[in-house]
C-alpha cells in the first residue's frame, strides 16, 4: 500500500512540473529546434548524475532495444511539444498532447496484459475536460496557427503514448535515472544533425540558461520521478493520473501570459483531477487484472 501512494505521489508531482515547461520555454525565445539540444543535454547530464544511486545496470539486447526507442521516440514527442507551445496557446498545445493518456489506456490492456477496471470511462472524462478548457465553440479559437499546434501536439501526443509502454520495462533493467541519462545522450545525437531547421541561431546567456533550467527540472527530475511512479501504480494509472499537467499549464498560461480561462476551463478542469482520483481510488479484489 505505501509503495502505491509512493508511485501516486511521484507521478503527480512529475505531472505538475511538466505543467510549467512553457515558463522556461516562451520567455527564452529559442526556436524548437535549437532549444530542444539544450534540454537533452542537461537531462543526460542530470540524468546520469543521479544514476550512480541506482543498482548496477542490467544490460542486454532487449535494454538497448528499449534505451534506442525511447531516444527515439522522446525526441519526436519533445520536439513536437515544443513546436504546439510555439504555435497555439499552452492549453491547445496541452489538450492536443494529452491524447497520450487515452491512448495509452485503450493500448494497455493488450499492450501489459493489465486492466483497471473505470481506466477508460476516466480517460475519456478526463478528455471531455480538456475538450472544456479548449472550448473550440468560443469565437476565435480555431484559427490556422491553431490547427497546425494542434497537428504537432497530437503528433507528440502519439510519441508520448510509445514511451510509456517503453520506459516501463526499461527502467527495471537499468533504472529510471540511468534510462532518462542515456537516452538523452543518444537524443543529442539525433538531434545536432537538426538544429539547422530552426535558422540561424540567437542564443543569449539568459536564454540558454531558462532553456537549461526546463532541461533540469520539467525535463529531467520530473521524467525520473515519473518513471519511478510508473513502475509501482502502472502505465494505464499513471498515465490517466498525468492530466494534472494540463491542469496546472492551464493556470501558467492564464496568470504568466494573460491567456483567458473561462468557466468552461474551471469545470474540465474539475473533471480531470476527479478521473485522476478514481483510478488511483483502491479496488476490490479482482478489479484490478
């Protein structure tokens, strides 16, 4: 019972710091394209720092195969979060993002053989929540730039949904902080061949270093955390319980940037953190399977 609570109070923790990347992101005024190397290189500086706390890795085949698609994939979903936050409004980028969890729990069941019973009916009250705090019926809400953060959200939102199912096994092998190190370290390397795309580059001492900070602390701690907390509650709770982060980018997007939230925003954001309760609530025997 104590390592559940323990697994749900890392993973909303880890949610809630992912919430404020938008913070470290717009101020600093970096294109995507150059700030997402910053933010790989200081998750594998962290990342592995902390790993000389965990037990000896167990390296084999299946760990690198692992350890290659989360790179992979982390850079996908980073890139084209980054990319919707620099489009379209923090809550458009977030909702669009937070597909993940749906479809996380429509993949577990054949994915990790595990179903919650009230996953599903949970993530989808969580997604008509979020549907709430977009309110694409207000006028002026949809507009191209719109549509086109919404794409790359929703293509982060798929990346996302890979890495749960990896960084679950993974981490078990060769642990949460030396898979979150590693994997950044191959994440550079995918990406220095990329930086060109964003132009010529306009990095300032106080923007590499907002950049930097998001790296730490949304980027890296919360990932490990994350990991951690995924392990001991599962990938279909954690990912459900995830949607805090919309909830508090949401509140970072309406008092650091001025963006309106409306009574529609306040009740999605009541029916996200209740589908978040319920799938943490304990179950009777054999609701859990």
């Amino acid at each position: 019972m104590k390592s559940r609570f323990a697994g749900i109070a890392q993973v909303a923790l880890a949610a809630c710091t992912w919430g404020t990347w938008s913070l470290f992101l717009r101020p600093a005024h970096l294109s995507p394209w150059h700030a997402s190397p910053i933010v790989f290189v200081v998750i594998a500086v962290v990342g592995l720092a902390i790993s000389v706390t965990e037990p000896k890795a167990k390296w084999d085949r299946r760990a690198v195969v692992l350890l290659l698609l989360l790179s992979v994939f982390d850079v996908l979903n980073v890139v084209t979060f980054f990319l919707a936050i620099e489009r379209t409004t923090v809550a458009v980028a977030t909702l669009t993002h937070y597909l993940a969890p749906v479809l996380v729990a429509l993949a577990a069941p054949f994915v990790d053989g595990r179903r919650v019973r009230g996953t599903l009916p949970a993530a989808f009250v969580a997604l008509t929540g979020l549907t709430l705090v977009l309110a694409p019926w207000e006028p002026g809400h949809l507009g191209g730039d719109v549509v086109l953060g919404a794409l790359f959200g929703a293509t982060s939102a798929v990346a996302y949904a890979v890495n749960v199912f990896v960084v679950v096994r993974l981490a078990p092998a060769i642990g949460s902080a030396r898979a979150v190190g590693w994997h950044a370290v191959i994440g550079v390397l995918l990406l220095v061949p990329l930086v060109a795309l964003g132009g010529a580059p306009h990095f300032t001492p106080s923007a590499v270093a907002l950049v930097a900070a998001g790296g730490a602390l949304p980027g890296t701690i919360a990932s490990w955390l994350f990991a951690r907390g995924a392990q001991l509650i599962g990938g279909a709770r954690a990912s459900v319980l995830a949607y805090l982060e919309p909830v508090v980018a949401v509140a970072v997007g309406m008092f650091a940037f001025g963006e309106p939230v409306s009574p529609w925003a306040l009740l999605g954001g009541a029916l996200i953190l209740g589908a978040g309760v319920f799938v943490t609530l304990p179950r009777a025997p054999g609701a859990e399977r």
